[in-house]
C-alpha cells in the first residue's frame, strides 16, 4: 500500500468524527509528517484542497489563518453528497467519455473544467463550488491524465516604432468604428487516433497510435483563424488542402461575407493584424494579390495591413484571445474526425463571452502560385511611411 494510500484509509476512517476545523488540522499533520511533497500528497489522497492544508500547516505553527479556506461542506460537517444523493450521479453523466449528439453541436463539445462543471450543475439544482466538483472528480477516480508533446518559446525581439503604431491604428480603426481583425493559421492537425497535447478528466488515458505518421492520417487539417478584437468573436476556416495565400485570403472574405459585413454596416475599411511569415507574410506578392482580388475587388472594402515584427507572434491578438483557449478546450482529445475538431471549435467559450464560428473548406489550393511584373503594377498598394515595409493599405480597383 502507498504512502497516498495509506493517508486516504486514514482519512476515511476519521472524516465522519471530524469537524471543519479538525479537517484541515488533521491534514496539516499529516502533510508535516510526510515532509517534502507532504501537502501535494495528503491533497490527492483525501480532495482537501492545497490551500486548506497549508493554512492548517501555519496554525500548526503559530500563525492564524487568514481566511478560512472553502471545505465542500455544509452546516454541521456533512459533504454535499451526504445530503444531496443525487449529485454523485448528475456529476457523472455531466461526465460520460463518449461524446452524445451530433458532434457538431457546440454545447456538448465544450471541455468541462471545474468551474463550467460547476455552473452545469447549479443549473441543475445543486448549489454546489468548484472545490466540491474538484473534490468529487478525485473521489470518483478522474484526474488531468495528459498526452502531450513539449514546445519551446520564441524570444521576441524588440520593435517599438512599429508596436507603437499598431497600437495608433488600432485606436484610430476602433474611435472609426471601423472593424479590427488579427489572423493567422493555427497549427495543423492530424485527423485520426493521434494524440493531442494537454490534459482532460477522464478515469483512463486515451489510447492513441504510437507514432504520429502522415500517411495514417484521414488528412491533414489547417485551421485558419479570424479574431474580431472589437467584438470578442472567433472565426475559423478549415481547411483540408494546403497552406496558401489564395486559402488565407479566401477565408477572410469569407469571413466577411458571413459576419463582417452584416457587423459592421457601411465600413469600408478593414485593420489586419498578422505575423510577419507565413502564408499571410509582408514578403507575399500573391498574398497582397488574393486580397486584392478576393477581398478589395469583390466587395469594395479597404484593408490596411499592419504585421507584427519576426519573432512577435505571441504578442498577435489572436494566438493569445483565440488559438490558446481553443486549444485548451480540446486539450488531450484525439482529434478523431474533422466533426470533431469543428465541434470542439465552435464550443469554445469564455468568461468574457467569447463566441466562434467554424467552417470546412473543402477546396484544392495549388502551392507555388506566381505573380508576375505586370500583375503586381496592377495591384493598388501603398505603403506606409512608417515601418513600410511592414504597414502598407490594399485599396479596390
């Protein structure tokens, strides 16, 4: 028998004879007793929060607590469950690992954290806290069980002026009432039993395949994001073809047609923020010709472009307000089918009210598309005097 076990017979020995005080006390002797790693230890065996311990470790040695920590329990010792039978059972069909429904209806396709667990089950009647729901998942054997893949950081190197004057336009956009989008494309993703960076409740591990190789793959998904700033809105096109200029571009008209234009009534201008590389890079004269064409052309709009210098990408809107919390929400899911991954996509949400859209492309973009001299003097460009080389405005023709 473990050490973790040994604490938990322990404590379900005692935990019907002790009071909320006596709780964190015990706990707290039992942590100092273990030593190094003791509160880590006592906290999974018996779902007393870290928190909790630790301030019973500073009565332990002299220091009163400064506010008393959240147990779980109501009025006179009892846990939730002791008083609310059903709860237990209600947790874990909120909990069931096989996805129900249409995998492409948002709601079932959100990731349940404690918190959101939290809010599901006060709407079902049970007026309960996400230390409780936290408690409830250890003591019916869920934990984060990861499988993930370690990446490293860019550094960033510096570039005021040009910060400084995407944060000028950005303002001037927004006093405007002109819309202000930042774009990029999210990593791509391999369709099929592959294993996905993160963690997620579940009693078990999901399997996945053992090596990630391309030729195992229903396909390869590219996910082109539009982050509306003003609005608090996602937007993704998914692609199944390659990474193009022509694919970028064609996902922010589409993005337009479908929401930027009924949004922002009578704009005829447009800010983009983007990395400095990639498919939408500064570099990109068939970048500049697509949204020439796709974008200005068609619907009479103009966009200024402003990217961020190389190596900046972290600092784009979209990777922190967008990529990061959908990646979250589908966090060590194998992303199985492209219904899923667009279902775990448009379920993404947060507590600023986040909402996304998400759409499959399912056209061939070629590689390699060439503009020549005589397009290029036909594109209607202009370049900033700022940082030009990085700022410049696409007008229609």
């Amino acid at each position: 028998m473990t050490a973790e076990d040994q604490v938990r017979a322990r404590y379900e020995l005692l935990k019907p004879h002790l009071g909320s005080r006596l709780h964190r006390l015990w706990a707290a002797a039992e942590a100092a007793a273990v030593g190094r790693g003791g509160v880590t230890l006592v906290s999974a065996a018996t779902g007393i929060s870290r928190a909790r311990i630790s301030a019973g470790l500073g009565v332990l040695r002299g220091r009163p607590p400064r506010r008393s920590a959240p147990t779980g329990r109501k009025r006179g010792g009892q846990f939730w469950e002791d008083k609310d039978p059903i709860l237990v059972s209600d947790l874990e069909r909120l909990l069931a690992d096989e996805t129900a429904g249409d995998p492409m209806t948002d709601e079932r396709w959100v990731r349940s954290s404690t918190r959101k667990l939290r809010d599901r089950l006060r709407a079902l009647g049970h007026p309960v806290g996400h230390c409780t729901v936290h408690r409830l998942l250890r003591k019916l054997g869920f934990t984060l069980r990861p499988n993930q893949r370690w990446r490293g950081k860019d550094n960033a190197p510096g570039a005021d002026e040009q910060f400084r004057y995407i944060a000028a336009q950005r303002a001037a956009f927004a006093r405007a009432g002109h819309p202000v989008v930042s774009i990029d494309t999210k990593k791509k993703e391999l369709i099929g039993n592959f294993r996905n960076a993160g963690r997620a409740w579940r009693r078990e591990p999901a399997a996945v395949n053992d090596h990630d190789f391309t030729s195992t793959a229903d396909c390869r998904a590219v996910p082109f994001g539009i982050y509306d700033v003003g609005r608090n809105r996602g937007y993704f096109v998914v692609g199944v073809s390659n990474d193009t200029p022509a694919f970028a571009a064609t996902a922010l008209a589409r993005w337009w047609a479908d929401e930027g234009k009924a949004a922002y009534p009578g704009a005829a201008e447009v800010l983009v923020l983007a990395d400095c590389g990639g498919t939408n890079g500064h570099r990109h004269r068939a970048w500049k010709a697509n949204v020439q064409e796709k974008v200005c052309d068609r619907f009479g709009l103009t966009v200024t472009m402003c990217h961020y210098p190389p190596g900046c990408s972290k600092w784009n809107p979209i990777e922190h307000l967008l990529f990061s919390q959908v990646s979250m929400n589908w966090a060590g899911v194998p992303l199985r089918s492209l219904g899923v991954m667009l279902g775990y996509i448009r379920g993404t949400t947060t507590r600023t009210g986040l909402a996304v859209a998400a759409h499959l492309d399912e056209a061939t973009y070629s590689k390699g598309q060439k503009v020549t001299p005589d397009e290029e003097v036909r594109l209607r460009v202009k370049r900033h005097e700022t940082c030009p080389e990085w700022n410049y405005t696409i007008s229609p023709r």
